[in-house]
C-alpha cells in the first residue's frame, strides 16, 4: 500500500512538473480562447523547441541546400516576406502564392491559404516537397541531418535518441512554430485594461467592428474559415483557391482569412500579393468587389467607407502591431546553435 502511495506521489510531481514546463513554455493569453493543437502528443520542451528553431532557420531542408523555411517567412515581416508577391523557392523558382503569416498556429486546424494541410505536424511537409519551394524529400532530409555535427546531438537533447527520424522533426518545427503566438499589442494592451485607444483608434475599432469583425473576428482577427473576398482572378495563376482540395463547386475562389495581427508589417496583402499597401485593400473592399457564385455573404452589400473613416480603420489595424513579437529574440536565428557546427 505504502508503494502504491509513492508511485502516485511520484506520478503527481511529475505530472505538476509537466503542466509548469508548458505553462512557461506556451501561456495562453488571457483574452484568448484555448488552442485546439493537442500538446498531450508533441509535449513542448526547451530542447525540442530549440532543434525546431534551428531546423526553421537551415537551408538544408532543401535540395541544394539554398532555402529554409525563414526565406519566406522572416520575423520583421510578421514571419512572412515582405520583398516579393510571390514566395521564390529553390534555383529561382517562383510560387503561385503570397507566403501566409506564422502567428497563432495553435489556434488553426487547416494550414496553408487553401487549407491543404489538416495538422501543424505535417505542415513542413508541403513546402519541404514541394518543386518551387524546397524540391526536397522528408527521407534525404533526414539522412543530410544525419550527417552533420550539431543535428544528433540536438535530437539525442530532444527525444533521447541521436538516430533522427523524420516524425521527430516535423514534431520538432511543430514545436517552434507553436511559440509564434503573438498577443501583447495596443490593442491587447486595451483589452486588458492597460491602456486606451486614442480617438481616432476608437473610432476605427467601431468601423471594424461594423464591417470586418464577422471575418476578421477578435481576439485571433481570423474565423479561421476560407472565403471568396471578391478579388478578380489573376488570369495567369488562375488559382481557385479551396476548390483545388475539396473539388467541390461551393468552394471555388475561397481563400483561408488570414490573421490581421501584425498587418502592419505584413505586406504584401492577399493570397497573391497584389496589394502592396493598406490603402489599396481598404479599396477594394470599398470599390473592387467582384461578384461571383461563391462571393461571400458578408461582402454582397458593398461597404461605405469615407477617406477618414479609411484612415481611422487603418490607424486601428495599426494597434494589432506586436512589437514584442517582431523583435522577440527567442524567434530568430540561434546563432549559438550554428556556432558549434564551426568548432
């Protein structure tokens, strides 16, 4: 009896240690709703996400060993790219779409601006196979990981156990990309009873909550669902969006909503990149709407914006800036980690 009393103590210490180790590690913000990731089966450790950052910043997921996963999705731009509409891949190769931002992706179920990827584990996947990104293979990864100096000994910190394996490090960029969760900008701030909007910024919070809040919906500002924003079809990608993975008629030209969060810095805007300023997605929500079968219910009333009430809008959108997340050292390239691949 005694024995079994101290294998339960035992297993509740640990059990406490486990729930302090992610609640440091992932905090859920206060005005957030719980993440739907199911941590129970790719538990957040230190190791884990540190070999997921190293792995987010390495070219060598790709074939030729030119392109990581930070070529299209830098922090200063809100983790995607700012120089270009298009995402460019291996040996110059250009993609059909603008690279969606890493923020919150513990909140999302589908990845990808079609939805194509239906859990953050495989995500890395796409990219690392596909022909005008990374043009690699999850096996030939593994076995250039395999090879290097620094990667078995940060798998061996990680899963206790040098032989790398492919499951292990899809969960591992898991684990770095579960950390991008950005959540301390003004507008937070004034949620949180810390500060207050200005009155131009109250006035573009009542404009947003009238016309973009159904779509854009607080505090993550995505629904998460794939709409038909009205944009014409660029004639040379002609990309129809949902449609591509379900086939079904109803989804043709939806495109997932993306998060607002950090749009300041996260140009250029939609899922092609044919917007390179803010003012010209207000537009043509306001003047370039195009009709379709599957427009979305929320846009076939055209919006009514006057060139203030444009400005108020944009000024609030510029309180989801996270400056604490743009510049958050423990996101970017862990000079220390390569540094030993050196020695």
């Amino acid at each position: 009896m005694k024995k079994k009393i101290v294998t339960l103590a035992i297993f509740c210490v640990v059990l406490s240690a486990y729930r302090f180790v992610k609640e440091a590690l992932f905090v859920v913000p206060v005005n957030f709703p719980e993440p739907v990731y199911d941590f129970s089966k790719n538990p957040l450790s230190p190791p884990k996400i540190l070999l997921g950052r190293a792995l987010f910043y390495d070219p060598i997921l790709s074939r030729n060993n030119t392109i990581s996963c930070a070529s299209c999705h830098a922090q200063f731009s809100a983790f995607t790219h700012s120089d270009h509409a298009l995402s460019h891949g291996i040996d110059d190769k250009i993609g059909i779409r603008n690279s969606p931002s890493l923020i919150n992706l513990a909140w999302q179920r589908l990845f990808m601006r079609d939805g194509a990827i239906n859990h953050l584990d495989m995500q890395a996947l796409a990219p690392i196979h596909n022909i005008a990104e990374m043009d690699e293979n999850i096996i030939h990864v593994v076995s250039k990981l395999q090879a290097t100096k620094i990667y078995p000994k940060l798998y061996y910190n990680s899963f206790g156990d040098s032989i790398i394996t492919g499951e292990h490090t899809l969960k591992a960029i898991s684990q770095f990309m579960l950390t991008l969760v950005s959540s301390n900008s003004k507008y937070d701030s004034v949620m949180r009873d810390q500060s207050v909007f200005t009155d131009q910024e109250k006035n573009g919070y009542l404009l947003f909550q009238q016309n973009c809040a159904s779509c854009h919906t607080e505090p993550l500002f995505t629904n998460n669902n794939f709409s038909n924003n009205g944009l014409a079809i660029d004639t040379s990608l002609r990309d129809l969006g949902r449609f591509g993975v379900t086939k079904i008629a109803s989804d043709s030209l939806k495109f997932k909503v993306p998060t607002l969060r950090n749009i300041e810095f996260s140009y250029p805007y939609m899922h092609d990149g044919r917007f390179k300023r803010l003012s010209q997605v207000l537009n043509h929500y306001t003047l370039g709407i195009k009709k379709s079968n599957t427009l979305a219910k929320e846009l076939q009333n055209p919006i009514k914006l006057t060139s203030n009430e444009k400005v108020d809008l944009m000024a609030f959108l510029f309180t989801l800036t996270d400056k604490s997340f743009l510049y958050n050292t423990s996101f970017a390239y862990p000079k220390e980690v390569f540094a030993e691949s050196t020695k």
